[in-house]
C-alpha cells in the first residue's frame, strides 16, 4: 500500500502540475458574448432591411420618372414633329 502511495502521489501531482499549466498558457476565449452576438446580428439585419428600403425607393422613383417624364429621344422626336408640323401649317410654304 505504501509503494502504491508512494507511485500514485507524485503521479497525480504531475498530472495536476501538467493540467494547471495548460491551462493557464491556452488561449483565452475571445468569442463574442451572447450580448454582442445579438447586437451584431441586429445591426446586420438593420443594414439588409435599410438596403432594402433603400432598393425599392430607387426603383419606384424611377418607375415614377418613366411614367411622368418622356426619355430624351422621345421628347425631341415630339419636338421635331412639332416644328415640322408648324413649319407646313405657315403660309407660304409649299
């Protein structure tokens, strides 16, 4: 019993010495807490739905603009039409 003491106390000794020190020279943990998990996802979640609303703003101005503003090529087509139209309704042209 004494020789099974004498093996077994600085066995569990140098187990505990070995265990304490890697331990204390691991890494520390430098994840997130559930705290800033969430806050993070939040601030995610806001950027996608301001992104969003930013995305369907844009698009409705220009279905708007396409609806109330002719495009470029359209407006001087109407413009020379008009002025072809004025100049045969002026007396004197043939």
């Amino acid at each position: 019993m004494g020789e099974l003491l004498l093996v077994l106390l600085p066995a569990i000794v140098l187990i505990a010495l070995i265990w304490g020190l890697f331990t204390a020279l691991s890494p520390r943990d430098t994840g997130m807490s559930d705290a800033e998990r969430y806050q993070r996802d939040l601030a995610e979640r806001s950027a996608r739905h301001y992104a969003a609303q930013v995305e369907a703003a844009t698009a409705a101005r220009a279905r708007l603009e396409a609806k109330t503003r002719p495009s470029q090529n359209t407006q001087q087509h109407t413009q020379q039409q008009d002025a072809r139209n004025q100049a045969r309704q002026r007396p004197g042209n043939t």
